[in-house]
C-alpha cells in the first residue's frame, strides 16, 4: 500500500495515458494513480481500464457521466483518496506539462514540513518552455493579480502541479469549494494559507504539451478575473479555524 496517490483527471488524453502511467510508476517512489475521466469520447477510460490489467494494484479509475469543470474532476478524486488512508495527495496534468520526475521533489518538500508544496513556474524567474509570448504574460499577470488581490504570498497561484498533505484537504472543507474551473486552484490555495497551512513552492518547468488539445479558453481567465475578488471579500466575512475538520 502506497502513502502518496496522483489524482489526474483526463479528458480526450488517449494519446497521451500510455506514457504518462508510464512515467510516474518508473518513478523509485512507489505511487499509486487515480484517473478522474470525464467520459472521453476517444475512449480515455477504456484505455485505463486495460491498462489496469498490467497495474492491478497500483492504478485506480473513476469515470464520470460528464465534463463537469476541472475543480469537480479534481473535488471528486479527492474526495475518493480521502476515503482511503493516502498522506499525500497530488494533482497532476496528463499532458507531460507537469514532469513525473518532480513528483519525488514535491513529495520530499511535504515530508521535510510543508503542508502544500507547489510545483511553481515562477518562483525562480520563468520557466515555462514552449508556450507563445501572449499565453506565458497572462498567466504570469494572473499570478500577480491575485497575489495583488489576495495577498497571497505564492507567485504562481494558478499551478496545477501540488502535493497536498491530507490534513488540508480534510481541514478545507471540499463541499466549500466555489470555483469548477481553473479558479479551483487558486481557491484551494488561498483557504489553505488563510488556514495557516505551510505552503512551500518548488521550482518546475513547465512544458507545454506536444500531444492532445489544450483545454484552456477565455471563461477560465474570466472565472479567474472576476472570481477572485468576489472569494477575497467572502473571506473577510468567514472565520477560518483549523482546530475543528470540515468534512470532505
């Protein structure tokens, strides 16, 4: 039995599953995977489910009816890992955009006391390869914005690429979760730090996908815009404790 689960959630990823799997099971760290499939049209979930043969005990599937946003796909898996006895609990893309290998970096950084430990982009300068010029501005903008907004002490707000130690997603409450898009990861990151939680960025690069179609588009930076500030003054009306848990 495995401490550390990668919840990724897939949608149209058929040509990528094969390696991803791949890459996190050649890690030395022995983690397990759950796939969050939003009932792929190109038939992601079957996928798995063979591969499941040649991971029996490694490699879990949840299909869903429906894409239903990216913080629901994520919710529902950590949701599932919660039920079991994982310590830490990761979100990862499964376009190779997030590299396998840093998993272990991320894992250690939680076990030498982080809480949260985020594979940043930006911490240390840029370093986001492949990208075109307009998309690296907005997302660097973006983190700066919510950290202007928030004042979130994290410079890459947006990462998708975390380890979470499981305290803080029981601690969190993930029925509060407001946001189904990619505003999801900024949200879970505010709660986490207006809860105290030790949060610790490690420096990644992150490299666009080579494979498959990107799911990003206007609505998610718009969610983002707008839905911050709208979180920023709930949080000035709520009492974040961390002396009693929330449920799931």
């Amino acid at each position: 039995m495995s401490d550390a689960i990668v919840v990724i959630p897939t949608y149209n990823e058929i040509e990528n599953i094969d390696a991803i799997l791949e890459a996190v099971f050649a890690q030395e760290k022995a983690f397990h995977v759950l796939i969050v499939d939003d009932n792929s049209p190109d038939g992601t979930h079957k996928r798995v489910a063979t591969l499941q043969e040649k991971y029996p005990t490694q490699l879990f599937l949840e299909k869903r009816n429906a894409k239903t946003g990216l913080g629901t796909a994520y919710i529902h898996g950590f949701r599932w890992a919660l039920e079991r006895d994982y310590e830490y609990i990761f979100e990862m893309d499964a376009d190779f955009s997030h590299n396998p290998a840093d998993l272990v970096r991320l894992l250690e950084a939680c076990k030498e006391g982080a809480d949260v430990a985020i594979g940043s982009r930006y911490v240390k300068g840029v370093n986001v390869v492949n990208w075109p010029m307009n998309r690296v501005l907005m997302s660097y903008f973006a983190s700066k914005y919510v950290r202007f907004i928030t004042g979130i002490p994290i410079h890459d707000t947006t990462a998708g690429f975390i380890c979470y130690r499981r305290k803080v997603l029981e601690t969190i409450g993930l029925h509060n979760i407001k946001f189904v898009g990619y505003a999801f990861q900024i949200e879970l990151k505010f709660k986490a730090w207006k809860l105290g939680f030790n949060i610790k960025e490690v420096s990644v690069i992150f490299t666009d996908r080579t494979k498959g179609v990107s799911k990003m588009d206007s609505s998610i930076f718009s969610e983002a815009v707008f839905g911050i500030i709208k979180m920023k003054i709930r949080s000035l009306f709520t009492k974040h404790k961390r002396n009693a848990q929330n449920t799931p």
